[in-house]
C-alpha cells in the first residue's frame, strides 16, 4: 500500500526529492531520490530521512523502516541494470 502522507513529508523536507514510501502490513520501504544526496555517505543519507520520519516511529505509526536513499544518476543506474 501506497503511504503519500509520509512520501509528501519527505518530500517538503529534503530539497529536490522525490519519495515513494509503502508499507506491507507493519513494514515500511521508503525510496527517496534527491540530488541533494550528492557526496553524502549512505548512513547520512539514511539519517536525513529517518530525521523526517522519527515522530512517525516513535508513535509505532511506522515500523521497520527500510529505506532506499539515492541521486538520480545511482537510481538511473540501478534501473538500467
């Protein structure tokens, strides 16, 4: 299922991004693209949209949260493999 109150939070949070987050019962997958991401480690990355979502988490609103944090030249690599 399809979760666009939380794709839209990060969204207007980190700059340039585009979200898709979806939950399967209690786990949730967050896939975000950003520019902004450029030169930023992947735990970075992770921190930035955990930081978004943690008052979602804390409420047990979100659970097990994977996320899936890219530039647009990683996610066009990935999707031409």
């Amino acid at each position: 299922m399809r979760m666009d109150y939380f794709a839209d939070l990060v969204e207007k949070a980190i700059e340039g991004s585009s979200a898709e987050v979806v939950a399967e019962g209690s786990k949730f997958e967050a896939t975000v693209i950003s520019e902004s991401f450029d030169g930023v480690s992947p735990v970075n990355r992770h921190k930035m949209v955990y930081a978004v979502l943690e008052e979602h988490i804390k409420t047990g609103a979100i659970h097990a949260l994977t996320i899936k944090a890219l530039t647009p030249a990683e996610q066009a690599k990935k999707s031409a493999s």
